[in-house]
C-alpha cells in the first residue's frame, strides 16, 4: 500500500501506468530540485516503491505459473494414472481446472472492459476539448472579421467627412483666437471693473456732497454712476461664461476633426 501512495498508483493499475507514474515522478523532482543531493533523496525513495512493486508483482505471476503448472501435473497424473480405476475423480479436477480458467478469462475480460472504458472516456474528453477549441477559434475569427468590417466602416466615413475638416479647420484657428482674446479682457475688465466701481462710488459721493452744499442735482450723473456699478459687476462673469462656451465648442470640433 505504502509503496502504491508513494507513486501515485492504484494497486489494480498495470505495470505499464506504475512505470509511467515513477518515471513522471523522477522527472518533476528533477527539474523542480535543483540540488542533486536532495534530488537523488527523493528519486532513491521512488526507486525503492518501484523496485518493491515489481518484485511483488513477479513474485505473484510466479506463483499463479507455479499453481497452474501443479494443476495441470495433477490433471495429467488423474489422466494418465487412474484413468481406468477413477473416472469421475478425474472429471472433477478437470471441471476445477476450466472453472478457474474462466475466472481468469472473466478477469481478464473486466479488465480490458475498464481499458476500454476508460479509453472511451479519453476520447470523449478529447473530442470536447477539440470542440471547445474550434468553437473558439471561430468566435476568435468572428471578432476578428467585426473589427475588420468596423475599420473598414471608420474608413470610409471619415473620407466622406475629409471635406467637411478641412472646412472647420479655419473655423477651429479662429475660435482659438476669439477664445484667446477673451481671456486677456476678461482679465482687463477684472481690473477695471474694480476701477470703475470705486470712480462710481467716489462720483456718486462727490455729488451727493454738492447737493448737501446747495448745487442742483444732475440725474444723469446718477444713472451713469450706476450703469458703471452694474456693468463692472457682471462683465467679468459674463465674458467668463463666453470662454467657457466657446472653448467647449472648440474642442468638440477639434475632436471631430482630429
């Protein structure tokens, strides 16, 4: 049993799979040990298993030759013998021997059914496996052929829309440069927002002094003083809100172009 575990075997496996099973084994310790030492360790406990299995196997081929070579003496001394004085002793030993016979057949043709079995199996593990790799291959190929057909899609719509680039493209540099402008006043009108709201407040005081003193009002000056006020206020927001706009704009039509 132990000798069995060590190779990874059945005890009904043939010699044929205990050879393959220790060879496999002597190989994996080779190429995963890289000391030769630890490696000859291993390999030594695996010769051992192997060498003991053999030798009990040939033991027990022995002794099964060594039965049926004593039956088939002891037939042929029944036979030869005491053919005349004890027939049906004879007969019986004789029944014993094919009985046994078709035992072994019987095994033997178990045996080669689980073979069989198992080679069935192998084959229908095999043919899904080959299955699944051609299913495979043409989802791979059916990929493959949607990618084509969308470059080719992508091909052919942007030469259609080569003219209508090269029409937006002077729009793009202009856009640019209204989009450039913009920022320098809107940095101009945040200065001089606050400049015109102090000239606002320092006028619409000054006045409002005069008339403490006895001048005459002048509305108009008021309402310029205001519309001043209101402007500075929200010029910087709006021309803000421009850029914004006109950048989005721009780079929507960039992308489309490039």
């Amino acid at each position: 049993m132990e000798h069995y575990k060590i190779l990874g075997v059945d005890e009904n496996a043939s010699m044929e799979e205990i050879k393959k099973a220790y060879e496999d084994k002597v190989n994996k310790f080779k190429e995963d040990i890289e000391d030769e030492r630890r490696a000859k360790s291993f390999i030594k406990v695996f010769d051992e298993a192997y060498e003991k299995i053999k030798e009990a196997r040939e033991k027990n081929q022995n002794k099964q030759t060594v039965i049926i070579d004593n039956k088939v003496e002891d037939l042929n001394k029944h036979l030869n013998g005491s053919c005349y004085n004890d027939n049906s002793n004879g007969y019986e030993s004789f029944n014993e021997y094919e009985q046994e016979s078709t035992v072994s057949k019987e095994k033997k043709r178990a045996s080669s059914k689980s073979t069989s079995i198992r080679k069935q199996k192998r084959s229908k593990e095999k043919s899904t496996e080959d299955r699944d790799d051609i299913k495979s291959q043409k989802q791979s190929k059916r990929d493959n052929n949607k990618k084509v057909r969308s470059n080719r899609k992508n091909s052919s719509s942007s030469r259609a829309q080569l003219p209508f680039k090269i029409l937006l493209m002077p729009i793009i540099a202009i856009l640019s440069m209204i989009i450039f402008l913009c920022k320098i006043l809107n940095i101009i009108s945040w200065v001089a927002s606050k400049i015109i709201i102090i000239a606002a407040i320092a006028i619409s005081a000054i006045h409002g002094y005069q008339i403490y003193i006895g001048h005459a009002i002048q509305y108009k000056l008021f309402v310029l003083c205001a519309v001043g006020f209101v402007v500075s206020l929200f010029l910087p927001s709006i021309l803000k809100i421009l850029v914004s706009t006109l950048s989005k704009v721009n780079n929507k039509l960039k992308k489309f172009v490039f």
